[in-house]
C-alpha cells in the first residue's frame, strides 16, 4: 500500500510531468549503463579499466 507520502509525490510529479529532454537524459544514461555492463559480461571490456580487489591486511 502507499503512504500519502508517495500518492503526494505522484500528484505533483502528474501536474508537472519532466521534460522530454530530461527524459531523453535519463534513457540514454541507463542505456549506457546497459551497454557497458553487456561489454563486460560478454568480454569486450579491456581489462586496463576493470577495478581490482585491494586485499584487506588485518
């Protein structure tokens, strides 16, 4: 169930919807998100720009 809180939020998010090019925005940055995260799972991406694990010295 939601909480006023979020009906609130969707009313006003409903009155004053985003702009297309914030929309636009958002799309292509989780497309590119999506794209890199592909790149890597399949292999394509250089393993110069992969993060290594430090090993924690206790």
């Amino acid at each position: 169930m939601l909480s006023l809180r979020h009906l609130m939020r969707a009313k006003r998010w409903a009155q004053n919807p985003p702009s297309l090019k914030r929309v636009k925005l958002v799309f292509a940055a989780i497309a590119l998100a999506l794209i890199i995260l592909g790149m890597e799972h399949f292999g394509f991406w250089p393993e110069w720009a992969k993060a290594e694990r430090i090993p924690r010295i206790l």
